[in-house]
C-alpha cells in the first residue's frame, strides 16, 4: 500500500515572457511524513518548480494538487 502524497505534480510546464520555455513536463510527488530534496545544476529550475508549485508564477499546462495540512498547536499556560 502506498503512502498518500501531500503534493503532486504533474507535467507542468512554464514560459517566461511568452517564448522562453523554462520547465517542461516535470513531475514529482511528496509523500505525506517524509522529506524530500530538489536538486540540480544552477539554472536546472529549482526556484522555477518551486515558484510554479507556490503560485508565484503561473504554469501554462500541467496540475498541482496539495493535500491539506492538518496542525494542532497547542499553547501553554503558566
């Protein structure tokens, strides 16, 4: 059985001022309780997926799923 993914990514592709192609078809999935590392060569798009996951720039075709987060902060008191 498979663990669920807090994030997928599939085929997503971005273009810089209209004709600059600069991710095409990358594809990643994160499962949930694990840790993850993306890595490359300088101008490999890192910061290019992780701006296109993030909504900073807007991909011209593929799909991001995210999972929702649970979180239970709890507050001491004194």
């Amino acid at each position: 059985m498979s663990t669920p993914s807090i994030l997928t990514v599939n085929n997503i592709e971005v273009i810089y001022d209209h004709v600059i192609l600069v991710l095409k078809g990358v594809s990643m999935s994160v499962p949930r309780g694990k840790i993850v590392a993306l890595m490359g060569a300088n101008g490999a798009g890192k910061s290019t997926t992780l701006k296109s996951i993030s909504t900073l720039l807007r991909g011209e075709r593929g799909d991001v799923t995210k999972a929702a987060l649970n979180s239970t902060a709890s507050a001491s008191t004194s």
